[in-house]
C-alpha cells in the first residue's frame, strides 16, 4: 500500500479513538515485516471492521462508499470482466456513469495493477470503494451459476471422471459376473486357480512394495527440521469443508484458534452448502474471528468435497492452500512448518503432506485397528513411496499446494470422490512432486463397523474411477509418469483393488492351520503350493511388521498387540469393496457422508492439549 493510504489508515483509526496510537504504529511495522497491508492487520489483529477501514479509504482516496448490496451492479459489466476475475483481483466494474466504468474496489492500493486491462476492456474508468464482504457476496449473488458451472468443470475433460459411463460399468461388470459363474459351473478348480493366481500376483508384489517401505521406514530417521525461516512468510488459506457438523463445531473453532501463525496471513475458509442448515445454524451462533470466514456454496448438479473446494478456492486470499477436515486438530506450529518446507524446496515441489494420526486411538477395537492403519500407511508406506520415487496418492486432509500449480491443474475433479489421490496422479503426470513433512494433524477414527465400511467403499470405489480415468490412454500415462512410477501406478491402484476384491481366495490359505486340504493343493505341485502359503505367511509378517514400526513411530507402541487382530479387520475392506463395486455402476458420484464429533474423547477440546493416553491398566485390559 502507498505510505499514503498506510498513514491515512492507521492516522485516521487513532483519531477515531478505536485504537492506541503505540497500536497504530505496531500495524504499520507489521504489515511492512509481513508484505501485507496495514488495512489487514487492523481487521485481523486489532478487530478494525471492514466498512470503518472502507469507509477511511474511500475519504483518502475521495472516492465514494458504494454497496453494490443495496445499488446493483450492471451484470454485463462483471460477465464482461468475469466473475472470478472479479472475486479473485478485488474489483468489480458496477455501473456506467458520465462516460465512465466505475469499478468497485476493496484494495485501492492494488487498483493500479489492474487500470490499464479494465480500461481496454470498459474504456475510461472511475474508482469506489467497497468491503470484500460486500463485493463477495455481489459476485455471489448475480454470478453463482458461472462459479458454479466452473467448480464442476475446472479439470480437463481428459483428466476429468465426470463423463464416466455407469451404464457400460454396469453392463461390464454383469458380462464379467456371469463369465466367473460360468467358469466355476464347468471347471471349479481351473476357474479358482485363475483367480487365486492374480491374488497371489498382486500379493507378491504388493509384499515386495511393502517390505521394501517398513525396511526404509526402520533405517530411516526424521529429517531435522528446516533452520532457515523464509524472510516474509506467505499467506496460507486453509479450506475447511463442513457439511451436517453439529457436535464438531465447537471443538474446531477451538482447534483452529490454538494455530501459531500471524493472524493478518492466515485466511480459514470455512466451507459449507447452501442446504446444510444444520452447519450454518451451528456457526449463525457463533462470532468467528477476522481471520476466518464462512463461503457458502450453492446448490449444483452434484454435491461433492471437491466441487466444494474448486468454489472456495476462486475466493480464497493465499498463495498456499491447504485443507483440513471438520474433525482435524492440526498442530499448533503446522502452517509454520509448511511455510518453511516450501521455501528451502524447489518449485518443482507442488504439494506437502502432513502426517494423519488419531486422537481417539483407545475408544474402541476399531479405532484401535484404523489407527495402527494409518501408521503403517503415513509413517511407513507414504514415505516409502516418496523415497523409491513413485506417485505418492494423498490424503484428504493437511495438504497444502501452491496456488499457481493446483489452478494450472484445474484444482480438484469435482466429480471424483476420492479427489485426493485423484490429484496425487495429476500432479506426477505434469511432472510435480509431493513431499511429506514432519507435521501431525490429529483426526476422528471412524469407531463403527457400518460407518467404516461406508466410508471405505467411498474410497474404493473413488480408487477404481481414478485408475480408470488415468487408464484411458496407457500409452500417454507411460509417456507422462515414465516406466518405474507407471508400473508403481498399477501396484497401488489396481493391486490394492484386487487384493480387497479377491481377499477371501487369499484367506482359504488360513485352511491349512486347521488340517484342511486347500483347494490349490491338488492342482499344482506340492513345492509349487508351499511356496505360495508361504508367500501368504510371509506377507503377514511383512503387514506387521510395518504395523509395529508405524504405531512406534506414532509414540503409540501400546497399540503393537492389537496388530495381531488385523486379520478381523480387514473383512471390512472386502466388503467395503462390494459395495464401491456396485455403487460404480450405480451412483458413481454418490459421496456418502461420515458423521463427525461420534467418538470425541470425554473432556477433549484442543490440538494443544490432547487427551492423555490411557493408564497402562486400562491399555493392557483392553
């Protein structure tokens, strides 16, 4: 901002007795330290509202105070322009007067940038002034189905889920069925052997692959932290999707306060759908910060997380974006860590992701089993993954992009449902990388079987969409990813479909223990047929051994024994399987929901002060 407007601003908040002028001069030093303006240091820090600070401007730059609110704009003014241009550079052309555009605006210390391409397109202009509030909810008013239409359609055709054919899966997946049933009715034994022996295939390497992760995951040890602090840090917006939240909103808004992270560069978007009176309620009744902010998203022809985020990104204020989900408690110094990681790292590097945990470990056996899950994966296979250079699909939550990139990707697919690892393939196909960081976002572990399997099948199911989109063009995938992380791809999406869908051939091997003949025993050599159990055996051993050095490096090494029950969990997946299997020829785009704030521990409130782990007691009583 000029040293005008910062003077005037900071001068005129004293004179008006709403701040010291000690204060005053605090804002001006931080906004020159932080790169940002004085105007938002006032509103985050000092709690100066938006229309005091326009009102100031607008008399220092002897402009009017317009809200486009109560004076409608000229639509084809802002179709002109476009309507996340407006959202996005803070102006909006309004009405035409005396031979002039005025041109709203709620920065008229950037309004610069922008004069020489509004006046080609509108010819001589005129600067007001408005709130971002007001101009938001304009933009919002008169060009929701434009943003609406481009939250549906940001990613390519090409990359995009959205064309996807349930009729031919449906029809496929019938031919399919009725092949496998025909086979096993004129030839059991060949028709199981054929089967059994993809299982086998897919759980060789998918052992390897494993094995190879918990043997880096045991010999390697955490990268010091990063000792060189950027000079200015960035703003981040953290985009937080809610949607029917009601026991989790107390606990977030608490979570999220607990962030160490200047107030003026950090933009929590609260993202919620225009029909979830449940969560808009919820937060009607309460007072959020300056710093954090509500974005409503209209109603559309699908109603997913990703279309939800490609809406709020457009409104977004950082040059990172990160997400986190309703029930997160991410650690207080995390945006800290992610600001520092992008700095020392080259711009090749896209995207960080964070460490998943759970805070609810010890309620019950199955968020027991979903925590020792989530080690293995985060602190074992991920960074495996990462350290044998293949695509690294992400997690839903405590990632963080830089905007430049994830917009020239055209931000998430908004029709796929597992979008996370969507993106993940997409960002090693225009030759970006992910890397992890030592940073830990707690979560809610999914504590009830049919929630679970619901929840799984949603994630399955988004698995074998993204494998097919990226499939249509073998030869272009191999071009994009290269041969090691293209035979990576197919390990990790298909590899991990099969062994979910096939699970219960691999568990005739369990047979063996109990003095049954196994149905592979009489078809192929006995050398043959010892090896393969010994494969099955040997693949346990490797599923947990990650599982123990995972909860070790969680600082959880109580939940060791219960890694030995694994194999009543996993059940789950297979049926979870089924049923994403089903729901791809059904309602492919269908995100069906997880209850949040169900299994909160008693007295829980913050990341800051985490529940303590249970008295040793308690741990070995189960």
């Amino acid at each position: 901002m000029p040293r005008g407007y910062n003077h005037c601003l900071s001068d005129e908040v004293v004179a008006r007795g709403l701040i010291q002028p000690a204060d005053a001069q605090t804002a001006r030093r931080n906004a020159t330290q932080q790169g940002v303006r004085v105007a938002d240091v006032l509103c985050r820090e000092h709690h100066i509202s938006d229309y005091t600070i326009a009102d100031i401007l607008a008399e220092a730059a002897q402009s009017q105070l317009i809200n486009p609110l109560d004076h409608p704009p000229d639509r084809s003014l802002m179709n002109a322009y476009g309507m996340a241009n407006c959202v996005r550079h803070g102006v909006l052309p309004w009405r035409r007067i005396g031979g002039a555009t005025v041109v709203l605006t709620h920065r008229p210390d950037h309004f610069a940038r922008h004069h020489a391409a509004l006046t080609q397109l509108f010819g001589p202009i005129r600067m007001a002034i408005t709130t971002e509030e007001q101009l938001h909810r304009c933009v919002q008013k008169h060009g929701d189905p434009v943003l609406v239409a481009r939250a549906e359609n940001k990613v390519a055709d090409v990359e995009s889920c959205r064309n996807w054919d349930a009729g031919v899966v449906l029809w496929l997946g019938l031919c399919a069925a009725i092949l496998v049933l025909a086979a096993f009715m004129i030839a059991p034994g060949i028709a199981f052997a054929v089967l059994a022996g993809w299982a086998i295939i897919t759980l060789f390497f998918n052992t390897i692959l494993k094995a190879a992760a918990a043997y880096i995951g045991w010999r390697d040890t955490p990268a010091p932290a990063h000792s060189v602090t950027p000079a200015r840090l960035p703003v981040i917006t953290v985009l937080v999707p809610l949607y029917n939240e009601t026991a989790i909103a107390e606990h977030l808004l608490t979570r999220l306060k607990a962030l160490q992270y200047p107030r003026a560069l950090l933009d929590i978007c609260l993202v919620l759908e225009a029909d979830d009176t449940t969560t808009r309620d919820t937060l009607g009744r309460t007072i959020l910060p300056t710093w954090m902010r509500a974005i409503v998203v209209p109603k559309g022809t699908i109603k997913t997380k990703p279309r939800a985020l490609n809406y709020a990104l457009d409104f977004a204020r950082g040059s990172i974006i990160g997400i986190w989900d309703a029930e997160d408690a991410p650690a207080p110094d995390q945006l800290h860590v992610v600001a520092q990681s992008f700095a020392n790292m080259g711009p090749e590097v896209a995207c960080l992701q964070g460490t998943l945990d759970y805070y609810n470990a010890s309620t019950n056996w199955l968020t027991r089993c979903f925590t020792i899950e989530y080690a293995s994966w985060f602190r074992v296979i991920l960074p495996g993954l990462s350290k044998l250079g293949l695509v690294v699909p992400l997690g839903g939550t405590t990632l963080f992009f830089r905007r430049d990139i994830l917009e020239e990707l055209g931000g998430w697919d908004a029709h796929n449902v597992t979008e996370d690892a969507d993106l993940g393939v997409r960002l090693a196909r225009h030759g970006y990388r992910t890397e992890l960081i030592q940073t830990v976002t707690e979560e809610e572990a999914n504590g009830r079987a049919w929630p679970w399997v619901k929840q799984r099948s949603r994630w399955l199911k988004g698995y074998a969409i993204t494998y097919g989109v990226h499939m249509r063009n073998p030869a272009r995938l191999w071009r994009d990813l290269g041969a090691w992380r293209f035979f990576g791809l197919q390990l990790l999406f298909l590899g991990t479909l099969s062994q979910f869908v096939l699970a219960p051939v691999l568990w005739t091997f369990w047979l063996l223990p109990f003095g049954f003949d196994h149905p592979l025993s009489a078809l192929v050599m006995p050398w043959v047929f010892w090896a393969l159990a010994g494969l099955f055996v040997t693949s346990e051993i490797v599923g947990f051994a990650a599982a123990m050095i995972g909860v070790r490096k969680a600082g959880k090494p109580w939940l060791i024994k219960w890694a030995l029950t694994l194999q009543f969990y996993f059940p789950l997946g297979a049926l979870a399987a089924y049923k994403g299997l089903w729901e791809l020829a059904r309602k492919p785009f269908y995100w069906d929901k997880t209850a949040h704030g169900v299994l909160l521990p008693k007295g829980w409130r913050t990341a800051s002060t985490p529940p303590p782990r249970p008295p040793l007691r308690q741990v070995s009583g189960g």
